[in-house]
C-alpha cells in the first residue's frame, strides 16, 4: 500500500482534489488498494478551501508517505506548512507540487539547484524570487529526482498520471486517463499553451477552418482550402481571419503544425521524417526552419529536453 499525502491549506484550490481522484481510479484498475490518500495540514480539523467549503484533514506528524502532494491555493503557506515540507524529505519518499505550490517547495529548500515549473503566469516571480530554481516555464510538468512539480490546473492531472505510471506501469496510467475521459496524459515537456486558445478565433467560420486544419495538417493547406472550409471566399476569409486571430492563416497553420509535430516527438519515437510529414512540413529541412523561428532551438533539441523527464520517469 502506497500512502499518499495531500497538503491542504487556507485557500486551496477545489482543481487540485481531481489529482486524488487519480490515485482512487488507479485502485479500480488494480482490484484492490494500492493508494492510501490522507488530506493533510498543521492541526488538522477542517480547512477552508477557495470556495468556501471546508475539507477534514489530520495533522502533521512524523508518518512515513510514499508520496506528499502540496496543492496550490489562493494564500500563502503558513510558515508551519513551510516547515514540514522543508522535513519531508525525511520521511516521504517523492514530494510534489501542483501549480503555485512550486513557491511553496521553493520556500522549503527543496527546488534549489533543480529544474521545475508552475502556472505560466507566475513563473517569472518563481524565476525571481528564488534564484537558485532551474525554472522551465513552458512545462507540464517536471521531475527532477525525487521532486515534481507542475504547471496550473488540469496539468495536475498530467503529474499524477506520470506518477502512477512511474508505480504501476503505462497500462495503468492509460487506463486512469479514459476512465477520467482524458485525451491521453501529455509529456511533462509538452507546451502550457494552445494554439487554438491563443487565436481566440470570434466567428464560427473562422473556427470551423482551424479545426478543419487541425484535422488535415499533413495536406497542403492553401488560403483555398480554408476559405472553403469556412465558406467564404480567399479574399473575405484572410480578412476575417487576421482581423479576429491577429495573424495570417498561413502563420496559424505554421503554428498548428509546430505544436502537433511537438506532441509527436514526445509521445512517440517517430523520426525526424515522419514527423515533418505527418505534421504536413513535408522535409525535416522545412520543420527545422519552422522551429528555430518559434523555439530558438532545433527539432532535435527540444525533442530531447522533452526526453529528459520521459526517461527519469520511466528509471
């Protein structure tokens, strides 16, 4: 029985019980318990989440987990918080922390000279107020030894599906993700944003052409197809287009195909080639081009920054 430990605090956020619901899905998958979840703070007695409602908790104390789980909240951690988890490494075999409980680690100790991450939105305060933190911004989620983090909300999911498959195996992390109607877990090196989010597209139209080049990358995909696609005519669509994403439809589609073919080269051993053509860059010269302009970094290299927490996980 593998005991896991949930640190709750003032002002937690209720999008961090859903990670324990991944621990709970892993016992059905085995028939029978193999995580223990305990909701954890200083005294013990009921916490006040975000929300409003409260959560029953025992105390700290000196009880050996497989693995603590610090949560992120809308406050900060009070300084026994900050105190025990300085102490866990002590009694807790792996530790980590879900979205800005990166700060929380890093108040401890425990993220000094190590790699890791947070919501994109505070990662650059992380950078700055602990120094000695190796921040990766553009994370899912990190491990670093026997310490994970990871980034905002739903990627909490992420970190708990590669900690159950880091205990169980990789059937065991698949099946937690289609009972939790996950598309499947992402690499802890896969991209916080969307591109589909950050074009915000306003019309139905426009939208209809994204998904429709989502859906066919690997074709050509000229302003023609699209525009069909969206049933506008050439002209009337690149206007519309730029005027509500802000970019040209042939830099959208350039972007789309970046984030596949970065999804690719992280959930799969595909080569270089076959990336390029799924991913509709048709040569790996045109795809490494397509990188450098976005990343500042060749294929090849952000495939292996990728790998690096893919093969820890898999030690």
């Amino acid at each position: 029985m593998r005991k896991v430990g949930f640190i709750v605090h003032p002002g937690y956020s209720p999008m961090g019980f859903a990670v324990s619901t991944a621990f709970e899905v892993a016992n059905l998958h085995s028939g029978h318990p193999v995580y223990e979840v305990h909701m954890l703070s200083p005294q013990g007695g009921p916490i006040r989440t975000s929300l409003g409602f409260t959560v029953n908790t025992q105390s700290f104390s000196g009880e050996r987990f497989d693995l603590l789980i610090v949560g992120g909240s809308m406050e900060e951690a009070r300084p026994e918080t900050i105190a025990f988890v300085a102490r866990a490494p002590e009694h807790c075999r792996r530790i980590a922390g879900t979205c800005t409980a990166a700060f929380v680690l890093a108040e401890a100790g425990l993220l000094d000279g190590r790699r890791a991450t947070t919501h994109w939105l505070r990662a650059r305060e992380l950078q700055e107020r602990y120094p000695k933190v190796k921040v990766e911004a553009d994370r899912i989620f990190v491990r670093d030894d026997n310490v994970w983090t990871s980034a905002g909300m739903t990627a909490g999911l992420d970190l708990a599906l590669a900690l159950i498959e880091d205990d169980l195996g990789l059937e065991a992390a698949r099946f937690v993700a289609r009972k939790l109607v996950m598309y499947h877990r992402r690499a802890g090196g896969q991209s916080q944003f969307s591109t589909l989010l950050e074009l915000e597209p306003k019309s139905d139209r426009i939208q209809k052409a994204l998904t429709f080049a989502r859906r066919n990358l690997s074709a050509r995909l000229s302003v023609e197809d699209l525009a069909e696609a969206a049933s506008l005519s050439p002209r009337q669509f690149s206007r519309a287009f730029q005027a509500e994403t802000g970019q040209s439809p042939a830099k959208a589609v350039e972007h789309l195909r970046l984030e596949a073919a970065r999804a690719l080269m992280e959930d799969t051993n595909h080569s270089m080639d076959v990336v390029a053509q799924q991913t509709g860059f048709g040569d790996r010269d045109r795809m490494r081009r397509a990188f450098m302009r976005a990343y500042g970094q060749p294929p090849q290299v952000v495939r292996r920054m990728a790998g690096r927490d893919g093969e820890q996980a898999a030690a």
